[in-house]
C-alpha cells in the first residue's frame, strides 16, 4: 500500500475531479445537483457538508458511478468514471479504484459472515488464492487498528467502532484511489468517533488516495479534513481550506451551519439570531435569496456564481455582508484536533 501511495504522489494532479456535474433523478425528471466543481488529490481529505436533502449522497453515487450525469464529468486516477457503460463500467468497478464506507456498517457488514471474510470478499470475487487473500486481510485489519482475532467474530460480536473499523478495512483492501465515507462517524460514540477519525488521518499517509468525507458534523470535519465544500439544494455555494471557511465563512449558509454546530467547549459560535431564515418563498436567483436576511433585489433576479481560485464563494455579497455580524470565534481552538 505504501509503495502504490507512493506512485500517486510522485505523479501529481487530482485523483478526483468533478467538474460541471448536474444530476436529475425521478420522472419527472428533479434537479438533485447543478454545476458541481470540485477535487481532491493524493493524500487529501476534504469534506462535503449540507443539510438533508442537499444532494451529498447524490455525489456520492455519482463519484461511483451508481447514477448518469446530464451534464459534466467526474474523472478518477485518470478514468472518466461518468463516460464509462457496460463492460467497461463493471470493470472500473472491478479494480475498486473508487471504495464506499457506509454509515451504517452493522447493517453494510454480512451479520453472517466473519469480519475476515467480509473484509476479504472482494479479494474472494476477484480469484485471489487464500493464502494470499488471508494475509492481506491480516494485514487490511492490523492497517485500521484491530487485532487479526477479531476477524473471527461477527458484526453483532464487537463493537460499533470496530465494526466502523472493520468497514474501512474492507474498503481499503483493495487500494483505493478515492474512498468516499458516509457519515462515518455519526452513529459512533465520542471515545470511538475520535478513534475512527484518527484512523482516516493516518490513512490519508498510508494509502495516498483522496478521501472524501461526507458528514453534517463540522466539529468533526474541522479536526481532520484539508478542504470542505458546502452543499444547498445542489450547488456548492462555498469551498476552500477548512480552517479557513469554518473561522470567516463568506457565504451566509456556511455562517448559519457553522453557528448551529456547538464548539469544542460546547458553547455556539455566535447567535444564530444574527442569521435568522427569512420568509420561505422560492428563490430566484441566487439559489439561497428565500432563507438568506441579506438578500437583495439583485440576489434574486441574478444566479450567483463561485467566485475564482482556491476559496470559492456563490455570493453576490461575500464581501459586505460579514460585515454586519460582530463576535467571532475559532470554531475549534488550535490544537484542539481530535
């Protein structure tokens, strides 16, 4: 794994892109994702934050290949991922360049099978003789912390983090250039959330693949992501260094999440009153004009686009209106990582 992460480093560039992907699903046909854009390199870990329904499983599934894009592409290691159909598209699933852990790994996890023999199926599938097959998965187990005796219990024999653990591994067998993890901490307890995302840290070295964590905790993303892009009803309305958007977010969804999320001493970050909804209504423009108290006529008669470079915002006033709330803290203190 070290030596495969080794590759990627020395050749550069993304491993994923995402670049103008719109997605509809249902008949008829919903807009569930419009003009997405983002990336993730080697030894990377970036966030994707937004509330329920804001189409974070959606690109998920995309990234995969599970869904068609009606516009744009998503390109893995290389590989035009959307582009690909049949044969070609069961093969790419077949390398497991792109590996998914679940949020829910007692109910992704065969409650029948042992922990080696799920974390070792997809070496199973692909012919891998058993005495190889049994020393990658010691090796995948001992990679995510857990003791190779563990790999003869079932999923209802250990605990919620080793099952997590378990998961991951599974995942990571088969040297992933992407992974993508749902929520993978949220049906975890504290002692073993820090565990779990301390484990995707180390990983981030050990494999160099990107990692890509979806999650509607941003305490959490704050400790171990590089990036984070913030998902509203399809559109990344803000991305950039984590630190950076979580302490001076620019787009007032960004500001409304981070002031909902308790910090590490379990006070809020700034009242929410400051960023209270405005009257429901369908937006016009800009896709946020209905909720945002800073809209203006402009906001909803003109599309926000993202603004260029490394710190993008969908914003048609990210520079005035911060201006017009007052009391700002780190959301998380320096040296306060999980």
């Amino acid at each position: 794994m070290n030596e495969r992460g080794e590759r990627a480093g020395q050749r550069g560039g993304p491993l994923l892109q995402v670049r103008g992907l719109s997605v509809s699903l249902g008949r008829p046909a919903v807009p569930v994702l419009s003009d997405v854009h983002f990336t993730a390199g080697a030894r990377e870990i970036v966030g994707v934050v937004g509330e329920t329904g804001s189409g974070k499983t959606t690109l998920a599934r995309a990234v995969l290949g599970l869904v068609r894009p009606d516009r744009g592409t998503v390109e893995v290691d290389g590989t035009t991922v959307s582009a690909l159909r049949g044969r070609a598209l069961r093969e790419h699933r077949r390398r497991g360049t792109t590996q998914y852990v679940f949020q829910d790994p007692l109910r992704s996890l065969d409650p029948a099978l042992t922990l080696a023999a799920s974390v070792g199926e997809a070496l199973t599938i692909r012919g891998v003789p058993p005495a190889e097959r049994d020393e990658r998965v010691r090796a995948a187990l001992e990679l995510v912390g857990l003791s190779p005796d563990l790999g003869e219990r079932t999923p209802g024999q250990v605990s919620g983090g080793q099952r997590q653990r378990a998961a991951i591994a599974r995942a990571v067998i088969c040297e992933p250039r992407v992974l993508l993890c749902d929520e993978p901490v949220s049906a975890l307890d504290a002692a073993h959330r820090n565990h779990v995302l301390r484990l995707l840290g180390e990983l981030r070295a050990t494999l160099g693949a990107a990692i890509v964590v979806i999650s509607h905790d941003l305490v959490s993303l704050a400790g171990v992501a590089d990036r984070v892009a913030v998902l509203y009803r399809g559109r990344i309305v803000e991305q950039g260094p984590i630190r950076e958007v979580f302490d001076d977010p620019r787009h007032p969804y960004t500001a409304l999440l981070v002031a909902s999320a308790p910090r590490v001493t379990g006070r809020r970050r700034h009242s929410l009153d400051v960023l209270r909804r405005a009257a429901p209504g369908e937006p016009g423009g800009c896709v946020y004009a209905a909720r945002c108290p800073f809209a203006t006529a402009a906001c909803a008669a003109v599309p926000a686009t993202a603004s260029a470079g490394d710190r993008s915002v969908a914003c048609h006033h990210a520079d005035d209106w911060p201006a017009r709330t007052a009391g700002r803290t780190p959301l998380v203190a320096e040296g306060a990582r999980p």
